[in-house]
C-alpha cells in the first residue's frame, strides 16, 4: 500500500459543514458553542444582548447586532482533535435564503439545529431538500431541552417522517425543563448528568455510568424510568446507524441537548469528527476532478461586498476542490481567462482575517477583489474547468427599481450589477421597455439593497410596486420556437444577470396558458435545472 501523498493526508483532516435551522432554533448560539469547545474563542458572545458590547462571532454585519439575527453566512475555520474544521454558519432567515442554499453547495455534511418545542419548521423543510438533493450527510440536534419541549419520540417520528430518512439516536433526553437531567450516551453506556448556568467550558463533567447503575434511578426517579422505556423503543424500532447509509445522505444520527448551557456541545463536535466526511471528488462540465490532484482548482460560491467597511472591498468565498494553494501562485479565471493575485488571500474567524499561506481542499479561502469575480466562478492553474451546481431558485417578490437623481443613473447601474452578480437580489432587464426589475425571496433583501445602494454606491433607489408575482426561466430545443415565445410575451420577458431568458407572470393561471399554448417551451423554477446553456454563459 502506498504511502499518502502530503495533499491526501491535509484532506482527511478537514471536515466542512454548514449548519443550518429555522430563525431562533439556536444555531448561532450553537455555533459560538463549538468555536469555544475547540478554543476559537475563550468567550461566548450572547446572541441574546442585541445592545451589549459582546455579539455573536458569526453575526458581523450591522443590521445582525441590531436585530439579532443572521443575514449573511459566515465562515470559520479551526482546530480540534488535529482535524482542520471549516464551519459555515448560515442565515436562518428565509429571506436569506439563497445565501444558504449556495453555501450548501461547499460543504460536505450540515448539521442541522432543530428547537424541541416547534419540531422541523418550515425554513428548516426547504434547506433539507437541497441537502437530499445533493445526497448531503445531515447530522441532526435537538435543541433547548433545558425548556419545556416536545416528547422525543414524537420528534424522532416527525423528523423520520419529514426527512424521509431513518433516525438514530446517539443520546436521549432524561426530563425536560426545569426537570431535565442529561441525556444518556447510548453507545458509550452512561448517563451524562446536566447542570444549568455553565456559559464556559469547564472541566470534567458528571457521569454516571451502566443503563443498569441504581443510581441513575434513584437521582431520576421516573424521569429516568420513562426514558429508559422510550430507549427500549427506539432499540426495537430504529436501525443500527450505518456510517454508509449515512454519508448517502439515507440516515441521521441525533443528539440532544442545549446550547445556551453548552450542554451536548462536545458530542456533537466529537461526532463531526468521527462521522463527517473529508472532502471528496467533484464533477466539472468538462471532467471529473479528484480531489488529491496536484493542480489547484476551487469554485466562487459566495461574494461579500464591505466586510471592511473601511477598504470598501469585495471578498470572493472560495472552496478548494483540488490540489494546493499556495500563496503568491498564479490563478486563472476558466470563465475569461484572467490571472488572479493571489498574495493577499484570508482565511476567517467571521469578520477577522489572516492571510493565507497555504490551504487543500475543503478550505475556504477569502480573495479581495474588485468585481473580477463572480458567483460560480471557477479558478485553476490554468486548465478551463466549469464546476456546476450553483443554485438560483425563482423569485418570488418584485419591484420595480429607478433612480431619485437621474444624474446618478450610471451608478445605479454599476450596483445593481454587481449586487446581481454577487447574488444580494436578482437583476432583470425587461425585453420591452427600460425600467429595471428586482427579484427577492423576501422583503428583506429589498431593504438590504436599497441600503447598500445608499452607502456603498452613493444611490438614492425609489422602490416601486409591479404587478408580478413569479418568474420562470424559459429554455427550448428549438430556438425558433423559443424567438416566436419571446416575441409573442414580449412584455412578460426579462433577462437576468447572465442574459437567461425569463417569464414573469401576475398569477399562476399565465403561466399554466402560456404553457398550454407553447408545450415545446420548458419553464424552470431553478437556474440550474435550465440546461448547461446558462452554466456555460455563467462560465463563459
């Protein structure tokens, strides 16, 4: 057996997840939770005080701190048990969503923040389907057992049922609330005992060892008699975990606990660890490309305008797919074939940066630039590749978007289209006419933009109101066909930052007419099921 190259040992290390929930389900707090258990951090901001001193290290735009919420992803990377752990912390708020589903594509597992009392909420629902799109490895928390919750083994059921996958529970819960014990760690065969209040990470923590023990009986009297029955169940009933099942994306090992008292932390980072997997091959449109090649190649899934206000930069998120990066090496962008400087490459702690000196796959890298790149871009050392998989799902709220002082027209235009690029809100340009269109999951995104127009591009944007409520992008074999559709719904047509054609429709009842009239023509809900047309147009 040969002895693994200095790039395969670096890519066994590295565990890359993403962790994603429901707003208010704790995944921030979570987050902050597991920097402190590997030594990120020595102190836990609270998410909670909006207006103290101390917030969440993920959250570092200002409109998070004032809200207490996240709206942007955010990257961290550390040490733990001699793995390198890249951690994305997403937006849990559904107008946000477009962020997480593009970070969903850099990772390799997600850990998902369930809260014990409102079960798999809505939000929750739609990021799950991405990840069983991609046949992505979930590891599942159950979160705040120190409050009044759900029984587990409804949840156990409702996760089952919406995931549609098998559970296995690796702890469970004893009590809830004011009368929540621990939880006991099925494969280790011991009770592990909860004390409220503890915000830092301490030293050893109580442990009563053997389902069997009478001391855990007598501590928990009926709290421990029903859970040991609820146990027994769920031996009977769920399969063993099954680490293949697992990394198919077929099964979810689920942990207990509470965040706020960093309760079930340690398991669940352990369990990263242990069970997600390194990075591992992907699929370019012109080969596959193994992950311990030597040549370096990674793809832009996420743009940040401003993360230092006072350099008014843009930094591009990119993963490393193969090979080694080293700093000062020559990139090329496969969409231009532009070359790229790479001497002033970061990797991150949230908003705090380091330069790079070098990084593997499964790592994200931070390139400053001026709007050189854009979303989905791919970089090598040179060879024309084109990773695909970059989602752009269909709005479903629009406005119409001009300018107050038409002597600053030319720079509405320049931030839109890098806001578009950048992936902040959707750009359409209507085939008739010259009022520009803008495309958002939510009503945030409009208040987001509208801010960024003022401060990062001096433009005073007037919203207005339009009668369009959906969007279909709009593809054909023939392009005949597709002229004489265009042509026919010239005032429903508009294109998108990459020229994609798009219909846009005021109720559902339009598009299923124009559907009826041109069955050769396909409507798509998502960018990326529109055909390689526009991955190549978005590569060059």
């Amino acid at each position: 057996m040969s002895e693994a190259s200095p790039i395969e040992r670096e890519v066994a290390r590295r565990r890359t997840f993403a962790i994603i929930s429901h707003p208010d389900a704790g995944k921030t707090t979570l987050t902050e939770k597991l920097l402190l258990f590997a030594g990120a951090i020595h102190i836990a901001g609270s998410v909670k005080a909006r207006k103290a001193s101390r917030h969440a290290t993920s959250d570092w735009m200002e409109i998070e701190k004032q809200r207490g919420i996240s709206v942007a992803s955010s990257v961290m990377q550390m040490e733990y048990r001699d793995c390198v752990i890249n951690l994305l912390d997403t937006p849990g708020h559904q107008d946000f969503s477009e962020d997480t589903y593009r970070v969903l594509t850099a990772v390799d597992a997600a850990l998902m923040v369930i809260d014990g009392a409102n079960g798999v909420e809505s939000q929750t629902l739609r990021l799950l389907e991405v990840c069983r799109a991609r046949n992505t490895p979930i590891i599942t928390f159950i979160n705040k057992f120190d409050r009044e919750v759900q029984e587990p083994l409804s949840l156990i059921d409702e996760i089952e049922r919406t995931l549609g996958m098998p559970a296995v529970p690796f702890t469970w819960p004893v009590g809830m609330g004011k009368g929540f014990g621990g939880v006991f760690d099925m494969p280790k065969n011991r009770m592990r005992v909860f004390r409220a209040g503890e915000e830092r990470v301490s030293g050893e923590e109580e442990s009563i060892d053997g389902r069997d023990n009478p001391e855990i009986a007598a501590r928990f009297d009926t709290r421990w008699e029903h859970a040991q029955h609820d146990i027994e169940l769920v031996e009977m009933a769920a399969p063993a975990f099954d680490r293949e099942a697992f990394l198919a994306g077929k099964q979810t090992p689920v942990f207990f606990g509470s965040a706020i008292n960093n309760f079930g932390v340690q398991e669940v980072l352990d369990a990263l660890v242990d069970m997600a997997p390194p990075p591992g091959d992907r699929t370019a449109i012109q080969r596959y490309v193994h992950v311990d090649e030597p040549k370096f190649s990674g793809v832009v899934f996420k743009i940040q305008a401003n993360m230092d206000p006072a350099h008014r930069d843009r930094v591009a998120f990119v993963r490393i797919c193969s090979g080694r990066f080293d700093r000062g090496m020559k990139l090329k962008i496969s969409r231009n074939g532009k070359e790229l400087r790479t001497n002033n490459v970061v990797s991150f702690l949230s908003q705090s940066r380091e330069i790079v000196d070098e990084a593997f796959p499964g790592d994200i890298i931070g390139i400053p630039n001026h709007g050189l790149l854009q979303l989905g871009d791919t970089l090598t050392e040179g060879e024309v590749l084109q990773f695909t998989g970059l989602p752009f799902f269909a709005p479903e709220l629009f406005q119409t978007v001009e300018v107050k002082d038409p002597l600053r027209t030319k720079q509405l235009r320049t931030g839109l289209g890098q806001l578009g690029e950048e992936g902040a809100i959707q750009v359409f340009r209507p085939h008739a006419g010259t009022m520009i269109l803008l495309g958002a999951v939510g009503t945030l995104q409009f208040e987001v933009v509208q801010h960024r127009l003022k401060t990062e591009y001096g433009v005073e944007a007037r919203l207005g109101s339009t009668n369009y409520r959906l969007a279909r992008w709009v593809t054909c074999e023939d392009p005949n066909i597709l002229k004489r559709f265009i042509d026919a719904n010239a005032h429903r047509i508009a294109y998108d930052v990459v020229d994609a054609p798009t219909f846009l429709a005021s109720h559902s009842a339009e598009l299923q007419v124009a559907g009826e009239r041109y069955p050769e023509v396909k409507f798509h809900a998502l960018r990326e099921h529109a055909g390689l047309v526009f991955q190549s147009r978005m590569g060059g």
